[in-house]
C-alpha cells in the first residue's frame, strides 16, 4: 500500500478510530491510501493519514531512534498517538511494506508532486539524482523507489553494452600445474607428500573486483524489493549477466576500495553513485536502521535552495551569477582576524548592478501582519546589505495560492531595499526563472503596484 502525505503532515495509528473516514472535530481525516496516483481526477496528497497499527509501530520506533531525530517528530495529542514528518520530502517505507510518499506542501495532486520532487532532485550536485533521464522524469505515476530503480538500471545497462570492467587480481591456489609464482615456503609444507602440486601466486584478469560486486549487491538487493514488473524483469536478465560476479561480502571495505583517479571505471561513476544510495538505503536523513525498510528523505529547504540555484544559473545569461558566495564577514577585524563569514545563497551582477538573494522554503502568509517572515532573515539580509554595499537585497520563497505576487518591497534605509519574490515549483523551471527575472528588472514602483 502506497500513501501519500505533505511535509509537515501528521500521521495517526489507525485502531485510535472506530472509523478513519469518519470526521474528527468537524474535520475529514482525508487519509486514504491511494493505491495508484494514475487517476484521471486526483484528490490532493493529504496533510494527515491514518496507519495500521504495524505501520504506525514501525515509523515510531524510526521516530525515536537518535539518528532520525530530524525526520519525525511523534508527540501525544489528546492520548493519542501521532507522528508530524518535519519538513523532508521523499520515501519511508515500514517494515511491514507499507509505503510513505512525502510531497512538497504546493503540490495539488500526488503526481505533480512526484513530478516536482524528480526536477528538483535532477539539480543536486553531486548526486546520482543529478544524472537522472528525462524520460524518468514523465514516471511521476510510480513511486519514488521504482524511478529510482529504473534510473539505476539503466545505468547498469551501459556498462553491459560495453562489456563488464575486469582487472588483474592476485591469486593463490595449490594447482596441478606450474603457472606464475612458486611460493616455496608455503609449496614444501602443503605439497610434502604431493609432488604433483605446487602451491603458486599468479594474477588473474576477473570481474570479481570491488566495483563489479558493489553492482551485484545492488542488483540482488532490489530485486527483492522492487514491484514494479518492468524493473524485475530487466534486475533478472542483469543478475544473469552478473552471475559469475559474487555479491560483496562488506559494502564498507568495497567502496573504499575504489579509487577514483582510475580512468578505467568513469563509466561505472553514475551507477557507483546510485548504488551508494540504493545500497546505503539513505538520503541526508540518516539510515533506516531496524525499524523501517528504508528511508530515501531530502530536506526540503535544499533542494528548493539547488533548484533555484541552478535555474538562475542556466537561465540568467546575463548576469554573473555566483552561488554561496563567501567574500565578506560579519565581523571586519578581530585580533586581527575575520569573523563570521557571510554566505548568501546568490549574489547576481549586471554592469554596476548588484543584488543579493537568499531562498527559504517557508510559508509567506499575506493575512499575518508581518507576513510570516522570520525576524533572523530580515536581519541577516539587512547584514548582505551593508556588506555587500548593495542597493537592493531578496528574500524568494515558494509561491503558493495565498503568495503569487511580490509583496511591496521594505525599505531598511534610504539606499537599502528588500524585496520579496515568490517562486514558482509547479512551472518549467526556465518559466519561474524568467519571472523572478521580470520582477528584478522591473522598478520597485510597478512591483508594488502589483
């Protein structure tokens, strides 16, 4: 069972209702588990599910766990149990099979959300993710797990195109006939009595090589856990390829054991990444340990930071568009040293002009008084500000039904302005870019005007 839920979102134990389709407070639960996203009129991811009680068990004890304190959050809520998945999108899936899609809070359907997520995934650097196909990306209706797979083995079938890498492996074995090197210590005491042995060293060109058998344990250990008929059937015809090849009896030493500077294997790098990710079973949110299959979270905030990231720099020819840039401090002079590195997400020059901005993935709320903007970043910018000695600095959020506009823009001081733009996620990128590009351009006065 598949189910589907936005960050953020609360997940309660199933046998704490008589009914889970009954209302609660006046309030549908609006959990059900959609079996397939593929439905021609989608009900949008819920914000709260109901779990069997296995389920439920298994993603608590995941909740409680040390290294998963920053993924869920399980609290009591009038006696009853509850979890809150914290601002991470992605997989959980519980030991019992059951399965969590978690979904960016602007999606309207499941599948834009699935959609969202894959784009967004495609602009972290140094990732498998990076790499990932943009026909995959057209798979929004699978889950995660079942892209994921496919991109993985797609990989796996360039390498077989051309031919599995092998390598000289040195060999000891007390053979019939002499080949390489006698061993004349070890031939004397175990071949005493049998003069037709010799106990030789020789090199062996195999494709039993570290690479290679990191490839099988992946193979083998999707194949087990994939649902999907298409990628079965491609993980068996690769297992066949693969069988001469034992699966790696430690993960750990194997990867270590892979140098980098070794030409040879460049074209294994794509898969060697999605094998490290698959294999490991993690993201950036820890592994999943005993108490859930595996967990494949990405914290929203950085991927909304690359995804913008990457989208000015394609997008903006214009500009000198420098990511994380880290040219000033906070503090000038400290006994003789700097303090305090300032480090904007973007800083965009054009001629003489100057503009810093940095992304949240936060809720600009246009009903609160101060919009919903944290105190800290209005500071922080105003710091970009001095230091950067710029006229104008930018705060982008996430565009939503309640935030499509710019707000009027805020004024620090007489030469220092701040704007704050929504993004837009739903959109082709190159489209969310060009119009935060016709906000910059356009002066402070038509924006407001908006």
């Amino acid at each position: 069972m598949i189910y589907f839920l936005t960050e953020f979102g609360t997940i309660r134990r199933a046998e704490n209702y008589a009914n889970p389709d009954l209302k609660r407070d006046g309030l549908p639960l609006r959990l059900h588990g959609f079996a397939s996203p593929t439905q021609s009129t989608q009900p949008a991811a819920p914000n709260e599910i109901v779990l069997p009680a296995a389920a439920f068990d298994s993603l608590k004890a995941f909740a409680v766990s040390q290294e998963t304190d920053a993924v869920l959050r399980f609290f009591v809520q009038k006696g009853r149990e509850c979890l809150q998945v914290k601002n991470y999108v992605g997989l959980i899936e519980t030991t019992d099979g059951t399965q969590i899609e978690v979904l960016p809070k602007t999606a309207q359907t499941p599948t834009e959300g699935c959609a969202i997520v894959l784009q967004m995934l495609r602009c972290l650097p140094n990732t498998p993710f990076r790499s990932l196909p943009t026909a995959h990306l057209k798979n929004a209706n699978l889950p995660f797990w079942e892209v994921f797979v496919a991109a993985f083995v797609e990989e796996i079938e360039k390498i077989v195109r051309q031919g599995l890498q092998k390598n000289y492996v040195e060999e000891e074995d007390n053979a019939p006939l002499l080949r390489g090197k006698l061993l004349i210590n070890k031939h004397i005491v175990q071949n005493f009595a049998q003069q037709e042995r010799f106990w030789v060293c020789y090199d062996e060109f195999v494709a039993n090589i570290a690479p290679n058998r990191l490839l099988k344990s992946c193979i083998v250990a999707l194949q087990r856990r994939s649902r999907s008929a298409t990628n079965q059937t491609k993980l068996r015809q690769l297992r066949f390829i693969f069988e001469e090849v034992p699966a790696s009896e430690n993960l750990k030493n194997d990867f270590d054991a892979i140098v980098p500077t070794d030409r040879r294997f460049d074209r294994y790098a794509s898969a060697m990444r999605w094998a490290a990710v698959l294999l490991k079973e993690q993201a950036w949110a820890g592994q999943a340990g005993q108490s859930a299959n595996l967990s494949l979270l990405f914290p929203m905030e950085r991927l909304f930071e690359a995804y913008v990231a990457r989208g000015f720099r394609l997008y903006l020819p214009n500009y000198e568009v420098v990511l994380q840039d880290n040219a000033h401090y906070l503090i000038a002079n400290h006994a003789g040293e700097r303090k305090f590195g300032l480090r904007p997400d973007l800083v965009l020059r054009q001629n003489n002009q100057l503009l810093v901005l940095d992304t949240k993935w936060k809720w600009i709320d246009t009903t609160k008084s101060n919009y919903g903007i944290d105190q800290a970043d209005l500071y922080q910018l105003y710091a970009y500000g001095q230091k950067y000695e710029a006229q104008e600095v930018c705060l982008i959020y996430p565009k939503h039904a309640a935030f499509e506009l710019p707000l009027a823009s805020f004024q620090y001081q007489n030469s220092l302005h701040l704007r704050v733009l929504p993004f837009d996620i739903s959109v082709p990128l190159a489209t969310a870019v060009a119009q935060v590009a016709s906000y910059l351009s356009s002066p402070r006065s038509i924006v407001d005007s908006q």
